[in-house]
C-alpha cells in the first residue's frame, strides 16, 4: 500500500511544494501519524477496502475511497506522513550504502547528533517522528528486533533493503524506543505519569518476541 501512495505523491506536482513546506517546519504531528498508520494497517487487512483503493488510478480518487470508509484524515496530511517517512527511509538506505555515512553513525552518541547528521545530509523530520516509525517496527508481530545474550542485536527482516534491528537497537539506547513496552498507554492504578511509557506497568513483550524469524 505504502509504494501505490507513493507513487501517487512522487507523481505529482505538488510533491515539491509539499516536501518544501514540511522543511520549513509544518511538520505531521502524532494524532495524524496515528490517524494514517491506523488506516494503512486497516487496509492490508481488509480485503474489500485493499481492492477498491488498488482500483484507484490517482490520489483524489484514493482519498475519495478513504472518506467512503470513514477515514477523516485529509491529502495533506496523508502527504505529511508519506513524505516523512520516505524522508526517514531514504536516510537509512544512503547509510546502508555510503561508507562515509556508516562511520559518522558509528560516531554518533544521541538522537540530536543523528537529527543534525540528517539535516545535514537534506533528510528532514524530528526525533519524536523517528521515535514513532522504529516503535511501530519493533512492535509488528513479525518485525521484532532483540538483543541476544552476547549483546548482539538479531536481525529480523529488512524493509525495503534496509536492515530495522541497528536502527532500533539505537533507538533504544537513545531513550527513544522503549525496550519492550508498549506505545499505547493503558489507565491502571499504579500509573504515575499516563505519558511514561518507560513505567514497570507499560512494559510488555512485543506481540511477535516468540515467533520472531532471522531474514
């Protein structure tokens, strides 16, 4: 689904306005994130809805069967998080395949200093957008990411080319990816803070820990 949306965007001329804009700040926030991941996930689930929106052959028509299904998010703010994340893949892709980049990754100590390596490299997005792209990896059931016995990290599956486990691996040495906890917090009596998700309360094992499969 996500390359059919793509192909959508990068055919368009509003591609560039739209990349331009989020540059300069206007950035997807996490209520829309949210909103569009839930629709993707719906949409390889549901049979009926994946074949009308491949029947689709331009974007307003692939939004007009978004609305027809009850899905609120507008074109923009689809584009904001299609073009964010293609920003975060794209990043990953030239690391995997530029030396120079491998070794400043190697030197790299938190989260801001792979921000900044980004921005100077023209890949734009925040440290929360990269927070919620590698938490959503590590807790589908078949992209699990862990650390063995020996501390080394096991990879899982690549997407796209690009192997997840380093990047999560990171990512939770940054503090931006809770080490087996989950994103959606839950109300229970021993909750101090409903936005830590890093609480003894919010920890649990991704969905997919016992079937995990190496690539």
């Amino acid at each position: 689904m996500w390359y059919q949306i793509w192909e959508y965007f990068f055919a368009s001329a509003k591609y560039s306005a739209w990349k331009k804009q989020f540059w300069q700040g206007q950035r997807v926030d996490k209520l829309t994130w949210e909103k569009v991941i839930i629709f993707l996930s719906v949409a390889e689930e549901n049979q009926s809805l994946k074949a009308q929106l491949k029947k689709t052959i331009s974007i307003e028509e692939f939004m007009g069967v978004v609305a027809d299904n009850g899905f609120t998010f507008t074109l923009e703010e689809l584009g904001k998080v299609v073009i964010t994340q293609k920003q975060i893949w794209d990043l990953f892709s030239a690391i995997d395949t530029t030396l120079s980049l491998k070794e400043e990754l190697i030197q790299i100590k938190s989260v801001d200093e792979f921000i900044q390596m980004a921005v100077d490299n023209d890949y734009y997005f925040t440290k929360q957008q990269l927070s919620w792209l590698l938490t959503g990896i590590k807790l589908d059931s078949t992209l699990v990411s862990v650390t063995n016995s020996t501390g080394d990290s096991v990879l899982v599956r690549n997407i796209g080319g690009v192997g997840t486990a380093n990047y999560i691996s990171l990512g939770e040495e940054w503090g931006i990816v809770p080490p087996f906890c989950h994103i959606d917090k839950r109300d229970t009596l021993f909750s101090k803070d409903a936005n830590d998700p890093f609480l003894p309360d919010q920890c649990l094992l991704p969905r997919g820990y016992f079937n995990q499969y190496v690539a």
